[in-house]
C-alpha cells in the first residue's frame, strides 16, 4: 500500500524533472540542430561540404581565442612605446621566419595527397598543444612566446592550404566553388564573431584562461576532421602547379583531349602547366588581392597603434578599436556573402571595381581624415578584400585545369599572406600620422590598381580561353 502510494506521487516529480531537463537542454539542442541544418543545406550534408564548413567554424573560434591572449600580452599590457617593440618584436620573430617558411608548406603539402584529414587533424592537434605551451608564458610575455606563436601560424597556414585543396572535392551538385568558398569563409567570420567576445570574457578570469579554451576547440577540431568523406583523400589526377612562367608550354586548343597532349609534353622535357599557362587573368588578380592583403595587414598594426594613441574623435582607445574592427568584419561578411550571388558575373570586372572602390576610399580618406573616414576605409576594405578572393577563386577555377586546380590554391593563398605581412611591417614602421598613414594605404591600393587592372579589363574583354565555370 505504501510503496504504491510512493510511486504514484513520485509520477509528478518525474515528470517535473523531465520538463525541467528539457526547457534546459531545448536551446542547446534547437541551436545544434539550427547550425547543422544551416550548414548542410543544399546539398552540403550529403557531400561532405557542411562538416568542412563545421570544421572551419572551430579553426576560426580557436584561432580567434589565441588572438585575443596574444592581444593582451603583447599589445594591451604595456605602455604604446613598448607595445610596438614587442610587436615588432613579434613581426620579427615569427612573421619573418614564416615568410620563409610559407612557400614551402604548399609543395610540403603536395605530397601528402591522401592524408588530407590527417594533415588538417594534425594541424589542430599542435595548436592545441602549442595553446597549452603559451599559457604558461603569456603572463610574463618572454620570448619563449614567440617560437610557440609561430608553431601556431604556420599550423594555421597548413590547414587553410588543405583545406583549400579540399573544397572542390567536396562540391554538391550544381554547387560552383565560389559559392562554396563563401559559405566556409562565412563560418569562419562568424565562429570568430562569437568566439572573441567569450575569449575576452576568459581574459578577465586570467591571461591563460583564453589559450586553455583554444586548446580545447583545437582537441574538438582534431576529432572532427576525421569525419570528413574519404573522397577527402582522393588525388585521382591531380597534379602540381607552379606560380612560374611555363616556357614551351602551350595550352591545347578547346575540345583537344589533354591526356595524350600532357604526356607527349612531359615526355619532351618541358614544364608541367601553370599558372600562366591558362591566361593572364589569374595573375592579373592574385596581384589585385596582393594589394587588399597588404591594405588588411597595414591597417590592422597602424590603425591600432595610431587609435591607442589617438583615438577617434570622443571615444576611448578600446572603443576606437572596436568600432574599426566592427567595421571591418562587417565589411567581411557582406563581402562574403555578396559572393555567392556575384559567382555568375565577370571575376575580372568584380575585381577591377572593388579595387577602383578601395582605392577611392582610400584617397578621400586621406583628403578628410576624420572618424567617419576609418570606419569606412575598414568596412571598404575587409568588403572589397572578401569580395575580391572570392573572385579570384572563381578565376582559378575557370581558368586553371582540374588537375593543378588545388595546388595553384595553395600557392595564391601562400604569396596572399606574404603580402599581408609586408602590409603588418610598413603599418609598424610609419610615424603615427592619420593623414600619413591613409596616404600610405592610397599608394598600396594604386600600385596594385597599375599592375591589374588594365591586364584585368582587357582579359574581360577578350574573355577567357578556357571557360569552365558553370
């Protein structure tokens, strides 16, 4: 009688807990199920595409989380004169060291055809250790920081090389690479948009705090990757591009089959196609997005020591900062996902437009240098940077054959980050003068504008030798 009573009355106690449970698992749950079905619509799920997508989404969160430790320790703790030393310090020490190092990690990668995932795995797994090695020395900012820094960026630029190459294996039908570029870059942006607020929030706890959260987005990232298809995997008839000149090499004429025609030219001894053996638009807009990399890097190490120092106009430092940095991943985003409706109309045109827009930006807010000049060369900047790769991606794969198409990814995205480099120093070095540094910014964006675009109209004109794109 007793125990019959007893569980009838704990029915409703059961129940109660079970709806609590619920209310607290459902948003959890609803915003796992909202993500993934996001990022495998259209096809995206069944061909693999939506978990690279994923897997980005946890490289940027990581990324960003090692940014903001790196941030505090190097950039916000210390006085502005010696913030740009010890920012120099770490150009100096892992940036130039990785220039060296960058344009050998493509044809590293070449080599590893059918251990993608494990490369892309392996990739997140050192961060994750690297992460765990700096948070013993991100309080003290020694430089036993830097060598750990520079594991960590060349892990970085591993996986995005892979990753590069990966993509088109991974295309649903009717899917074009462009569009599927945009929507991997575009989760990225937005894991990093998440990401960086709840590395901040760490920081308050401790310096630490931040790694220790990459390291276990990295761990989580390892695991992931192996989930990618098998078809990852897969070099069936790929083959190596070079960003040098093919001398001998001529392209075969449209509906000539290739495969006869390339083994009689390796038979001769002559070079295997590269890139500028399929036209000149593809170098034509490397050299454009050169200059937006270089403006992306200039502005970032300027802007930041110049707003510490002067910031904009009734704002704070840290709110100058954040209003370019919101400018400028906003400007991102559109750029990105104007990208995917862009993907049918002439890559050359998107290209010489958005550089002739920065450009100008650039120029009036050199002549008007005020706060609302900032923020709009930012926002200008990181559209037309999105913008313009996504085209340029859309070139290679017009212009650039299937079987050297990965590779030629590899190479462009390596000479992209040199460029961005070299815009970092130039930002570090200039005397921190607004009008000055605009200027500066004009002038990368017109040297660009001089080698490209005329070469750019003129292929639109002409329009391309091979047209591929569906």
């Amino acid at each position: 009688m007793t125990s019959a009573r007893s569980h009838k009355d704990s029915g409703p106690l059961r129940r109660a807990g079970r709806a609590i449970g619920h209310a607290l698992h459902t948003p959890f749950t609803g915003t796992a199920k909202g993500i993934r079905k996001a990022t495998h619509a259209h096809g995206a799920g069944e061909s693999g595409l939506g978990k690279l997508i994923e897997l980005h989404a946890v490289n940027g969160a990581g990324d960003v989380m090692i940014t903001v430790a790196l941030a505090s320790t190097v950039f916000f703790s210390v006085p502005t004169d010696e913030a740009r030393g010890r920012v120099a310090l770490y150009l100096a020490v892992t940036m130039a060291p990785f220039t060296l190092l960058a344009p050998v990690i493509g044809p590293l990668l070449d080599h590893l055809p059918h251990g993608r995932r494990a490369a892309m795995a392996g990739a997140m797994l050192a961060r994750a250790v690297l992460a765990l090695t700096m948070s013993g020395a991100v309080a003290t900012g020694g430089l036993e920081l830097y060598p750990a820094a520079l594991g960590v960026l060349v892990c970085s630029k591993a996986y995005g090389v892979v990753r590069s190459a990966v993509v088109p294996r991974l295309l649903p039908p009717r899917f074009s690479l462009v569009k599927a570029n945009s929507r991997v870059t575009l989760a990225g942006l937005l894991a990093t948009g998440v990401a960086a607020p709840i590395g901040a929030g760490l920081h308050t706890i401790g310096s630490p705090w931040p790694l220790y959260g990459a390291c276990l987005i990295f761990i989580g990232g390892t695991v992931l990757a192996f989930t990618l298809p098998h078809t990852v995997d897969s070099a069936k008839g790929e083959r190596k591009a070079r960003l040098v000149p093919t001398y001998g090499a001529v392209a075969p004429r449209p509906g000539t089959k290739r495969n006869g025609w390339a083994r009689g030219r390796e038979k001769n001894g002559e070079k295997r196609p590269g890139l500028r053996s399929v036209g000149p638009s593809v170098l034509n807009g490397l050299q454009a997005n050169t200059a937006h990399r270089a403006l992306s890097g200039f502005l970032i190490f300027f802007l930041a020591f110049l707003l510490r120092e002067q910031p904009l106009a009734g704002q704070s430092a840290v709110v100058s900062l954040g209003i370019v940095g919101v400018a400028a991943g906003t400007g991102n985003a559109l750029g990105t996902a104007f990208g995917a409706w862009l993907r049918a109309r002439g890559p050359e045109v998107i290209v010489a437009s958005v550089l002739a827009l920065a450009l100008g930006v650039a120029v009036l807010a050199a002549l008007f240098f005020s706060t609302v000049m900032v923020a709009a060369l930012s926002a200008t900047a990181g559209f037309t940077q999105a913008l313009s790769k996504l085209s340029l991606d859309a070139m290679i794969q017009r212009d650039v054959p299937e079987e050297v198409r990965t590779s030629a990814f590899a190479r462009s995205e390596t000479v992209l980050q040199m460029a961005w480099v070299v815009g970092g120093g130039i930002g570090i070095a200039l005397p921190l003068n607004g009008v000055l540094g605009m200027s500066v910014a004009a002038g990368i964006l017109a040297l660009g504008a001089a080698t490209s675009v005329r070469g750019l109209l003129v292929a639109a004109r002409r329009g391309s030798p091979h047209p591929r794109v569906a």
